[in-house]
C-alpha cells in the first residue's frame, strides 16, 4: 500500500463487496483472487478526484482484493498523448484511462473490448448504458440550465425559455470551453424545437441562426468551471449553460441558483482499460468493484458533487441530494444522448464552424 493512505472501510461494505468481488473473479475465470496482478495503474486528474477515489475505492479495493490501485495525476489530453507514445513502443503502463465519450471511439483502437458480462455489479447495479464496448461510467452529470431562482419570476423549462429573454429577462452564460462546440449548437435546436431523437446529424445552419438570436443576451462566455462558479456566486448572469456539479456546489454553498434538468446534455466520465494493459485482470477486478462497493458511492458523490453510473446508488440519496445527481430517476430519463461517431467524424468542422461564428 502506498505510504500515508489511510484505511477507512466498514464491516457492511466487506460483507457486500466479498460477494461481488468473488463473481467477479469468478467470470474473468480465476480461481481466486490471488492470482490476480498486484496491481492496477488508474490515469485519472489528482486533487479531489482522487484523494475521493482513493478513500472510497482503492483502498477498500485492495483491503478486500490485494491489489493496489497505482493513481497517476495526469489530465485528459496528457494521457491521451502518453497512451498513443506507449502505444506505439509496446510499452504500456497505463491499465485504466479516463474517457469522454468522444474518446471511445477516437482513441478505440488503444482501448480493450469489454464483456460486461464479466462485470456483474456493473450489470446489477448500473443505469443503463453503464457499461459500454470500450468504457464503463465511472461519473455522469449534465450540462444543463441553472438559474437564479432569486432573479427570476418563475423557473425555465427547457432550452426554449432560455432563449425567451421577455419572459425570463437578464443577461445569459454560455461556455466557450471543452465541447462547447457541439454542446452549445444542440441546445440550440433543442431551443429551437427539434426533438431529441432528431438532433443528429445536426443542422448546423438551423442551429446557429437560433444561436444568432440569442448571442446578443450573452454577457459571459466562460472558459472554466472555476469561472462558470464565479459568475453564478456574483449574480453576472441569470441564466447560464452549467455543468451540474458545479452547479451543486454553488448551491451548497448557500447560493439562490438551482437547476432545470430539461433535455440536459448527458456529460460522461468513463473508465476505459488499455488494450496493452499490463496488469488486465485487476483492472476489469476494479472496473466491477466499483460498482460491488454501492456503500463507498454516497459520500463520493457529496464530495466531487456528480452522480455515478450506479442506479443503486443514487437510491441511497435524499431527495435533495437525487435533485443534483444526473443518474436519479428523475433526471436521468431527461438527459440528451448525443451521437458521438458523428462528432467524432466532425470534429474538426465542427471546431472550425464554432470559432468562425464566435469570432464575427
């Protein structure tokens, strides 16, 4: 175990992930855990993320199973950089990645396919859709309207009362930051009222006159979450397109804001096992005791503020709390899935159509 980590692991959690962790090994046709690789190198951002995965997952994974979970702090775009230099030297070191969406299928060819068959606590305990051909979700949320319930009459409903400025007057937020290039043209149609199951492929024309309307209103392109915080806590905007954990924690922060889940946009953080992986029966172990461990996911989500692909999970929340979490069943059926082969086919257009329309 890595110097300084702490074990916090309860007699209820044991009992329950035993059981799970023993199917699981069971499926990827060991005898038993002991043969298992020691360890299990997890590519993920540091700071809260993984000071929570770490209290909550890894080491309850290795207390129960033996083999250490090995975090390397290292941002999206980084890793994606060193897995295609690993990749082409045989060399791999990483097990476990951090996906998008997007990334499935751009970055397919370096990632394993998954049986989710061999994942049973992702089938039992997983919304659907948890598991994927290259992914499993590891956190979900949404971008999705906030509000200043102070500042406005009445709360929005939908992406239409977002563009109504008359009824729901006061300067808007959109970001100028991560897929913005897409998110924000698919609340447009969404505005402009194309149905969910219509969005794609998207009209791009349709979409950004609907954004030409609406681009006057807008005070703050933000370019981060720190600053999509900012310009909620000093009341910059009424309205503004937001990530849901960010939002969260503006409210529990004792901020008037709150969220309108309308056809918000799925936004989905997946764990994703190397093709090369060294150690590959501990990662898909991980992959499965991430959802066995139903116990470890409540205080992980209060903490880095999204929900997680478990459906039990969620169950396990108050009422307020399943209000901000993408995965209750309230919000989840709300939630827009978006066709990333074809953005993934379109990037570089859709970039390019972006840039060219937010500079004129």
């Amino acid at each position: 175990m890595t110097p300084g980590r702490s074990r916090i692991v309860g007699p209820r959690f044991l009992l329950a992930a035993a059981t799970a962790s023993a199917a699981a090994i069971a499926t990827l046709g060991l005898a038993h855990a002991d043969d298992l690789e020691p360890e299990v190198v997890y590519a993920t951002t540091g700071g809260l993320m993984e000071d929570s995965l770490t209290k909550h997952f890894y080491l309850p994974f290795e207390d129960e199973i033996g083999s250490e979970v090995v975090p390397v702090a290292i941002e999206v775009p980084d890793q994606w950089a060193r897995v295609e230099a690993m990749s082409r030297t045989g060399q791999m070191e990483f097990d476990i990645v951090t996906a998008t969406p997007p990334d499935l299928i751009t970055h397919a060819d370096k990632l394993m396919t998954l049986d989710c068959s061999k994942l049973p606590a992702v089938v039992e305990n997983g919304v659907d859709g948890a598991c994927e051909d290259k992914g499993v979700m590891r956190t979900v949320g949404g971008m999705l309207i906030a509000y200043n319930k102070e500042a406005l009459d009445k709360a929005p409903s939908g992406w239409d009362d977002f563009w109504d400025v008359e009824a729901f007057p006061g300067p808007r937020g959109l970001p100028d930051t991560g897929d913005r290039d897409w998110w924000v043209p698919v609340v447009a149609l969404l505005a402009d009222g194309v149905a969910p199951d219509d969005l794609f492929p998207l009209d791009l024309d349709r979409a950004y006159a609907k954004l030409d309307e609406i681009k006057p209103h807008i005070d703050v392109w933000w370019k981060s979450g720190n600053q999509l915080q900012q310009i909620m806590r000093t009341n910059e905007v009424v309205m503004t397109m937001a990530y849901s954990g960010r939002l969260v924690a503006v409210t529990d922060e004792g901020f008037p804001w709150a969220a309108d889940w309308t056809n918000a946009v799925r936004d989905v953080g997946y764990m994703a096992v190397t093709k090369d992986a060294p150690n590959p029966n501990a990662a898909m172990a991980f992959l499965n005791f991430y959802y066995a461990n139903s116990d470890g996911h409540p205080d992980f989500i209060r903490t880095v503020k999204y929900g997680t692909g478990s459906a039990k999970a969620a169950d396990m929340m108050t009422e307020a709390e399943r209000a901000g979490i993408a995965t209750s069943a309230e919000n989840f059926p709300k939630l827009v899935i978006a066709d990333y082969q074809w953005i993934g086919d379109n990037r570089d257009m859709l970039r390019k159509r972006w840039n060219d329309w937010l500079t004129q």
